[in-house]
C-alpha cells in the first residue's frame, strides 16, 4: 500500500512510560539515527530520582523528548506533537502536556483494571472520551510484539520487555528515520546474547513493518535535513562535550588529567567518560567520598598535573573546605558543580541552577573564585577548556557550572580541529634558582609561580596558613594577611581583562529591554526572543559565560537599556549580585520546576515588560 508522505518543518516527540520500559534508550537511539540524518535536534531526557519505582505509578516515569526540525532550534520544545505513552501512569503524567490535535500512541495492554487504578483513573480514559480532542492511536504494543516474537527462544518476560523496540521501530518509519545505526548498535549491545539480540532487532523490524502495512498510519512526515556550516558532527551530551574538553585542555596544555571524584548524580557520567581515556594519559580516581576526591585532585595539582574533581550542589559544599585550600596555595584546580534541584537531596534528576552564592561565596574567609558556566550541552566542551585556561594561568581554582539539563540534553556538535584550539602553557617555575620565592606574582596575572615538588632549587613551604608575600613562609603579621587578602583578589578581578566584553544581540538597535541570562537558560531565552522578534517586538539578548569576574562592559550594557530581564531557575541569585555591583534594578523573572524554561512562556514575560514601557 502506498502511504502519503507529508513533509514538516519540524517534529516534537516524547517517550514516555515505567522506568522499567526502556523510554530512555528508546529515545537516545532515535535521536542518534535522527542526528546521523542531518536535522537540528535538542532533547530533554526526564527520569525518577528513584533506583526503581513502584511499577505503573506516577513517580516511576520516565520521559524522553525529542525536538528536531529542518533548521536552527534552539530548545527541546514546549510541548510535544506526539505523545508515546506506555501505560497509565505514563499518559496520565504528560497528557496535560500534549496541546489539542497532537498525535497520542497509546500501549492499551497496560490499561488494565488494577494500572488504572493505580494512578486514580475511576474510569478508562481510552474508553470515556476524555481523549477526544487527540488523534488517538489505541495499539496493543505488548501483544503485538511478543506475537512477532513467537519463534526465538526467550521468555515472555523478555519478549514484553521488546515492546520499546516495536515501538522505536514504528516511530522510526512515521518519520522516515534510518535504521542502519539502530540495527548494529543491537548487535554491539546484546553481542554477548545472541537469542536477545535477534529478538531486539525483529521487534525492531516488526514495529517498522508495522507501519508500513497497517492502514491505522495512513500517512509518513518526514522532516529534511537542516543546513549546517560544512564540516564532521556528532550528538553529544553535555556531560560528554565536558569531558572531551577536558581531555582537549590536558592535550593543549602538555598536563596530565587526574580526575578525583565520588559518584553523585547528574555529575556520575563525566567520570564513566574520562576512565574511558586512558590512552589520553588520562587518570580517574574514585574515591571513598567528595572530600577525598578534591583532595587527591589538588594533590594531583600540586604535583603537576591538570586537578580535576566533579560533583553536585551536595559535593560542592563538602568541598568547601579544599576549594579554600587551593586558594591559599594557589594551585590551579577545576571544580565542576553539575547542579540540581535542592536543597539537600531535593531533587537529583531534576535541572536547577542555584549553587550560584555557594560557589561565589561558600568559603570560609576571603576566598575568591572564578566561575564559568556552560549554556548549552555542546558549549559544555568549549567551557571546560576555558575553565581550565584560567586555572592554569592565574594559579586559582576555578568553579565550572553545568546542570542536569545541559548533562543530560543533547545536540549535535561539530568536532574542532584541535590544532584550532587555545593553547595552554603551564608556564612552570624553573629549576636550580637562587633564593626562589614561591609566591613572587607575575606582575601582568599576579599568578605565583608554579614548583614541581622535587625539582632542585625549588623547594618551599606549602599548606593552608597564611604566607608570607614573597617567601611563602608562615606569617601571621596583620599588613601582611591584609596585603595578601588583596593580592588574591585582584588576581581574581584582573582575569576580566583575559575574557571576551560581552556581546548584545540587538539586530534592530531598537530594543529598550534586554533579556540577560547565564548557563542552561540560554536556549529558551534565544528560542523566545526570537519569537518576539517576530511578533514585531524589539527587544535585545545577551548570556553571561564569566559570572566571576563579570565581563568588563557590563555595567556599560546594563545601564544601555531601560529595562534588564533576567530569567533564572533560582529565587534571583544573579539578580542579587548584578544590584549589588551596578545598582541596576534588575527585573527577576525566576521559577524552579526541575524543568528548563518554556519559550513561549519567557517571550510572553517579555512582552509584558515591553509593553510596560
């Protein structure tokens, strides 16, 4: 039967169902064959905090969405054109998402009594009309796929748990996906299982074929590659592009990676990346908690390496302690906080970005930082390399800011030249020198001098006590720890002349109001501005990398504009700071859902402030 083919510019689709039904991987290998075939794509994988939630309950879904189109997007979405959706629970906590006429694939052989019941559906909804407004797809998944899996010697179980393969197999022939890199990543992971293997990649086949013959689907869409500059991509995730910069920061600086870190949650991926790497001379050391991990990172620094240690909003405040360290030493390190919703626990899977004031200021004494955020899962990998830039020419520990979106979410990256890269000398101290003094500044960066321990005419004292400026030695004279204080705060400020002024986007040169905004928030402000760029608004956007120092001409671009939005998923962190230094009655436009900021929702806050002009 031949099938229409209707194109479309672009396509949202969530997978959604038990943490047990495979959403996750179901969506990574559809974005991977999506990203193989050209289009733009963001995604915003969602998943419990839980191991393993009760099965078939609300707080057991897990979630996967996928945004891509024919050109530039900038986000994962707002809400989805086509809702996949696995059992109850699974429609039940998304439907509210799905707008009017959106497509819903529905599994109808978990809609059993005793799953509805479970998530407090007195009745069943594919039955009572509720779901009239949606162009409703009613198929037995389960059935249909252990029925295609009748001849391999596997258990029922087994073949069930194929459903999400039947299912990634149908949505692949609707939207004329590939299924060569689908089909041999099948035959990479279950190489070991032969049986499971040939079970996974008919369910797979079943699904597509599914489709083909079925007069339920009576249409395909297909969404044609974007324009992309010339050149080798790849989908990444954001805590892969870290780690990779990483790796591009050791091999441009000639230093050998250490990584010391504890496993925490988002943060537990760069760590599996990096032990990867070995060939890179890259070393990981998972230690027994976050204090043992920075520890052994700055002792790794210490000794001439380029100290790494990764964590979350809860390592960061154990690591308090040794951040401080590294700053009475100054020692180059890089502290990556992956944030998440708090405070404690809070919310482990879930995006935030309010570790700002403890990474400014969680530090007891004077203990100035740099600090350098990501804002987008690609630009992780340029953030990292500058993270580490700083590190190693101002002697300083620098705190690099990510979060569970940027971690998690992916989009395509095209893969630098490394030769293209910065370089980065370590500059160290040389050896057989008369009368060394550890802590004479260079008297462009006020860095101290960087001493291999060991190296003849270069030994000095090193701890946490104040040092003497100069000679290192203890000291406890009241000008000197004045003086000293002083010195590792202007190191800090001086680093704004070593970063880029920052950049307003404001085509028009019209606008009166400007959006700022830092890290993962980039995207959705971008994705609305546009929006009201083209409902004939004016208005102007720019996106802080350099939180500590600020850019130099900030001050100048906040006090260009009447009025400065700033959109942050915190109570007003950066608010707090941009009126503090520069009296500028920043407007804070601040929710904190575990969830990236919708586009349509910022350009709608937007407008409002435009129109109060």
């Amino acid at each position: 039967m031949t099938k229409q083919v209707q194109q479309l510019d672009r396509v949202i689709i969530r997978f959604a169902g038990d943490s047990g039904d495979g959403m996750q991987l179901t969506g990574d290998r559809f974005t991977q064959e999506t990203a193989s075939f050209g289009n733009d794509l963001s995604t915003l994988p969602n998943f419990p905090a839980e191991i393993r939630a009760p099965a078939g309950t609300l707080p057991g879904v897990s979630s996967f969405q996928l945004h891509f189109a024919d050109h530039d997007i900038l986000t994962p979405g707002d809400a989805p054109d086509v809702l996949v959706a696995m059992n109850p629970a699974a429609l039940k906590a998304n439907i509210g998402d799905l707008p009017p006429g959106g497509t819903l694939i529905v599994n109808t052989d978990e809609f059993t009594k005793r799953n509805l019941a479970k998530v407090g559906y007195a009745a069943n909804p594919l039955e009572d009309g509720s779901l009239a407004e949606y162009q409703v797809h009613a198929l037995p998944l389960t059935s249909m796929t252990v029925s295609a899996l009748e001849d391999f010697d596997i258990t029922k179980k087994d073949a069930e748990r194929a459903k999400n393969m039947f299912a990634l197999g149908l949505l692949s022939w609707l939207y004329h996906r590939p299924t060569e890199g689908t089909l041999a990543f099948l035959e990479r992971k279950f190489a070991k299982k032969p049986e499971i293997m040939k079970a996974n990649i008919a369910a797979f086949q079943a699904g597509w074929n599914y489709g083909e013959t079925t007069e339920t689907f009576s249409v395909q869409y297909e969404v044609k590659p974007a324009a992309h500059p010339p050149g080798l991509y790849r989908n990444i995730t954001g805590n892969t592009a870290l780690a990779y910069g990483l790796i591009a920061a050791s091999v441009r600086s000639g230093l050998p990676l250490f990584l010391g870190s504890y496993p925490i949650t988002p943060a537990s991926d760069i760590l599996h990346e990096l032990s990867k790497h070995k060939r890179f001379g890259v070393r990981t050391f998972q230690a027994e908690d976050e204090i043992a991990a920075i520890g052994a990172a700055l002792g790794a620094s210490f000794g001439g390496s380029l100290g790494v240690t990764t964590t979350s909003g809860p390592g960061v405040a154990l690591k308090s302690e040794t951040i401080g360290l590294a700053v009475a030493t100054e020692l180059p390190l890089v502290v990556v906080d992956v944030q998440r919703a708090g405070p404690s626990t809070g919310m482990p899977t879930k995006t935030e970005q309010a570790d700002l004031l403890q990474v400014m200021f969680g530090r007891n004494g004077e203990a100035p930082v740099p600090v350098v955020a990501a804002q987008s899962p690609a630009d992780c990998f340029d953030a990292a390399i500058e993270a580490a830039r700083i590190a190693v020419k101002y002697r300083t520990p620098v705190v690099l800011l990510t979060d569970g979106y940027l971690a998690n979410g992916s989009e395509p990256w095209r893969i630098p030249d490394v030769e293209s890269l910065p370089t980065i000398d370590p500059a160290f101290a040389e050896p057989g020198q008369e009368d060394f003094q550890p802590f004479k500044r260079d008297p462009k960066t006020l860095a101290r001098p960087w001493a291999i321990p060991g190296t003849p005419g270069l030994e000095h004292r090193i701890g946490g006590l104040e040092k003497a400026d100069g000679a290192g030695n203890i000291s406890y004279d009241p000008d000197n720890h004045d003086t000293m204080v002083r010195l590792r705060q202007a190191k800090i400020d001086g680093i704004a002349a070593d970063i880029p002024p920052l950049q307003v986007d404001d085509p028009s040169g019209r606008a009166r109001v400007l959006v700022l905004g830092w890290g993962c928030t980039y995207g959705s402000i971008a994705a609305a501005v546009r929006l009201v760029r083209e409902r004939g608004g004016h208005v102007a956007q720019a996106h802080l990398r350099h939180l500590n120092p600020f850019p130099a001409n900030l001050g100048e671009v906040l006090r260009s504009y009447d009025k400065v939005l700033l959109p942050e998923i915190n109570l007003g962190q950066l608010a707090l700071l941009l009126r503090a230094k520069y009296l500028v009655d920043v407007i804070g436009y601040n929710r904190m859902r575990g969830l990236p900021f919708k586009s349509e929702e910022l350009a709608g806050v937007i407008q409002d402030v435009i129109d109060s002009e």
